[in-house]
C-alpha cells in the first residue's frame, strides 16, 4: 500500500513525466503563443483586400472571430502542433467565411413542414406572387401612394383598397342598417382594436365578457390595449358562463361600447354559455351604442368549404349588424401583416380622423401587397393565395406528394413511413379544428429525432420540422411542391 501511495504522490508531483495536465498546459502555451496577432491578420495581402471591398471593420471582426475559435479548439485539446499549422494555413478562408457568414441577411427564408400554416414564429401568411411582384414594380419606383392622378392634387392612400373592400364587403351588407361599409388600414390587428376603443370609447366604459379577456401572443393583453385606449373596462358574467343580461344590467350613462373579442388561441368548453351575435346586436341598437367585435384573424374566406366550423368570419359579423368588426391581414387573410377595421362608414371615418390613425398607419408595400391580396379574392382566384391554396389541400393529394418524395430517400440510414397526421391553422384561428394529412414520419440510424431536426434547421435553406415519439414529422402541406427536391436533398446529405 505504501509503495503504490508513493508512486502515486510522485505521478502528481510538478515535473514527473506522467503528469498530463502539466505537459498539456505547457503544448497548450506554445500552441497559444503561435497565433497571431488581429494586427499581423490583418496586413496578410489576402485579408487587406477583403478589407478593400467589404470594409474594415467587418474584416477585423471576423479575423478576432476566427482566432477565438483557434483559441477555444486549442484550450479544449482539439488542436495539436499540426493541426494549429493547417489552421494558420487556411486562417485567410476561415476570415473570409466568418465574414461571409456575418455579413449574410439575418431574416432568411426557411422550409415550414410543420404542418402549421399560420406559424407565427415562420412569419405567419407567405404573400401570393402577384403580391410579391407588385411589391417590385412599386418598391423599385416612385407611386401614386397620395397623389390623384386624373386631379393632379394630393389624394388619400385609402382609395386604392377602398374600390375592393366595397366590393368584397359593401355589397353583401348593404341591407345592414349601418350600411355602408368603409375600412381603413393600421399596422396590425392590436393597434385597429386600440384605434377603435381610443375613438369610440375614451373616458367612458367598454362592456366585456370575463370570458373574453384574452391574452395574445408576447404577453399582451386585452385589458392592457383598453387601458392605453383611455377606455374603462366593465367586465361582465363569468369566465365560462356570461348571458345578455349581464351585459344589460352593466350599461350605464358611462357606456360608450359593447365589445365581443373571439377567443381565437383557446376554447372554453363543458359548463359554458355566452349570447349570440344577435343577442348583442339588438341590445346595442336597444341602448343606442355601438357593438365592436374583435376577430382577430377574420376570414373573408368560407372556412365552412374546407370542413371548419365555428371560426366567424368578417362578412359573417356584418351580415349580424355588428358596427365595427377589426381583424388581422396576415392570418386567415393571406396578406401582409396589417390590422383591419371595417364597419359603418360613420364610425370608420371618426377613426381616420384620430391623429392616432397617422402614427399607426402603414406604408406603400403593406397597401401595395394587401391590394394584390385582396384582388384574388375579387377575382375568386382562391389558390391564388397561398394560405388558402394550403388549407384546400385534400389528404390524397398530400399522399401522393409524400410518395414521390419518400421515393427520392434511398439513403440506407434513413427509415421512412408515411402516416396518417393533422395539419393546424395556426395563429391562433380556429384552435381546435384541425385538417386531416399525410406526414412523413423519418428517423435516421445514429440520430436522435432532435439531432435530425437541429441538423434540418442548419441547413440551407434550414427545414423546420415536428417532432413525435421519437420521429421526425414532416407535413407537405407547408412546404411549396418546388422545395421537396431541397427536402429530400437535404436528408440524404445528413443520412450519408
């Protein structure tokens, strides 16, 4: 025992050859003492060149980039003597890598074959292609945005969605009472619902099912947009249970508004009650105060065609004589982000005339893109949006894409079924609908499921996909038939 402890203590004394950790700091010293200065990086001919044509700065980032990762490979015992030397060798084009990778768009395009169609974290709605062309023609070029041009006089940016919107929504409510019908334009659907509560409600009270407070996406929530309004909240019934007599006894002198917000992230279900739209309309006209609906994505598709129930959409709320209807362009829609407000012309106009209206208006591309959309609609050329065209997809015809695409995975590692699954939405319309699908369900021998996902994501372009009991999902319903070539190239690149 006593010979082996000594042995022992000399293995760990400073010096003695075996000692590892010593050796290892003392390689790891020199190593460190090879590298370069950003100083001597930089007057190599290969590195001032890229600083000539890139910029300066961008390059001695890079170049400091580059050897913090020699320090960490050489701290971590990856690099030896030898390994330092290629890595010196080739340190010009691992500069100019680390450049090109810096100075690469951060906002990509990526694969969504999550099945997902609204995915808000994807971007929600891509735009239809006569939306991105039109985009070009007037990003590229000065535009007749607020210029009339048979008068030759400042105009209105309204009235190049107005012509639309009065076909698409004028005509199928003109027997309403509040008949016509106008709407206007703001950055997305939270600033219409603030617009419209700051217009009609400021100072007095908006009366509100509890049922229907909702919070959405990044924490915000209904009551907070009422209390940036200026408007006071009256809460009415419960959380499951709120009738038209609640909403009654809560009108006061104060009221100013009755509002009804779609509960479009969650269902409450079992125990529940809450009036019909009729209900509140003929207690709004009842008191002589005006009834606003907060949709939140609102269709000006029939979600009814594709097997969806229970989602109103915006022409639905205004056929009920609902006044003010505010709803969201980039979800259901098909269009670029923006916030809708539509409903009896007397009320619009009021919004327009807010100087709130100015700060949350948008600019030439949203109406340039939102015009595009909503002509599609015009024309009923309904696959001509991609959303739209995604949610009419029947399950055979996402079968045979699947098919052909599981026929292209040779790889041998690469173990691939197609099953039955369900595509959503998405963001936060119709929750519990869901479209029946046929999914490509992958695994890879060696690869966990999410190491086959993370190596999907670093791809280019990076393919986001879901994960299920150990498999990989893929849905072809995202994914546009011109990328499964990139999806299947893709696989078999990671299974090789």
């Amino acid at each position: 025992m006593r010979i082996k402890a000594a042995a022992g203590l000399l293995a760990k004394a400073p010096g003695f050859p075996c000692d590892n950790s010593r050796m290892r700091s003392t390689t790891n010293s020199q190593l460190f003492r090879k590298l370069p200065s950003v100083d001597e990086v930089m007057h190599d001919p290969a590195i001032s060149s890229l600083a000539e044509s890139c910029g300066h700065e961008f390059v001695v980032d890079a170049a400091r980039i580059a050897l913090g990762r020699l320090r960490q490979e050489i701290a971590s015992g990856l690099l030896d003597e030898n390994g330092l030397e290629l890595a010196l060798a080739g340190l010009a084009v691992a500069v100019e890598n680390q450049l090109r990778q810096s100075l690469r768009y951060s906002l990509r395009p990526v694969i969504n074959a999550t099945g997902v169609i609204l995915h808000t974290n994807l971007g929600r709605a891509p735009l239809a292609g006569a939306a991105i062309e039109h985009i070009r023609e007037t990003a590229a070029s000065y535009t007749n945005l607020e210029f009339d041009l048979a008068a030759g006089l400042r105009g209105k940016r309204d009235v190049h969605l107005n012509r639309l919107f009065q076909e698409l929504l004028h005509e199928e409510v003109r027997s309403a009472e509040h008949s016509p019908v106008s709407t206007i334009v703001v950055n997305n659907n939270a600033a219409a619902v603030l617009l419209a509560l700051n217009t009609v409600a400021e100072g007095g009270e908006v009366v509100v099912s509890r049922g229907e407070l909702v919070e959405i996406g990044g924490s915000f929530r209904i009551p907070d947009v009422m209390a940036k309004s200026g408007a006071i909240l009256r809460e009415v019934g419960t959380t499951n249970r709120t009738r038209i007599g609640d909403y009654e006894r809560a009108i006061t002198d104060r009221a100013r508004l009755l509002l009804r917000v779609h509960r479009s992230n969650f269902e409450i279900t079992g125990f529940t009650e809450q009036p019909s739209t009729e209900e509140l309309v003929a207690l709004a006209r009842k008191r002589g105060i005006p009834l606003m609906e907060d949709l939140g994505s609102g269709a000006l598709f029939d979600l009814r065609s594709i097997g969806i129930t229970g989602e109103p959409g915006v022409l639905d709320s205004l056929r009920s004589g609902v006044d003010i209807v505010t709803y969201s362009g980039d979800k259901l829609l098909g269009g670029p982000q923006a916030g809708l407000i539509s409903g009896a012309s007397k009320l619009v106009t009021r919004m327009r005339s807010n100087s709130l209206f100015r700060a949350l208006r948008v600019d030439k591309l949203i109406y340039t893109a939102l015009e595009a959309t909503l002509l599609a609609y015009v024309q009923r050329n309904h696959d001509a949006i991609p959303t739209l065209r995604m949610m009419r997809l029947t399950k055979t015809e996402i079968g045979y894409r699947a098919q052909a695409l599981a026929a292209r995975l040779a790889a041998p590692r690469l173990k691939v079924e197609i099953v039955d699954g369900e595509s959503l939405l998405g963001g936060g319309a119709a929750p519990s609908s869901v479209l029946p699908t046929r999914v490509l369900a992958v695994t890879c021998d060696g690869l966990s499921a999410d190491e086959l996902a993370a190596r999907l994501r670093r791809s280019d372009p990076p393919i986001i996909v879901r994960v299920e009991d150990g498999r990989v999902l893929l849905d072809l319903r995202t994914v546009f038939p011109e990328q499964d070539a990139a999806v299947a190239d893709a696989l078999t690149r990671i299974s090789v």
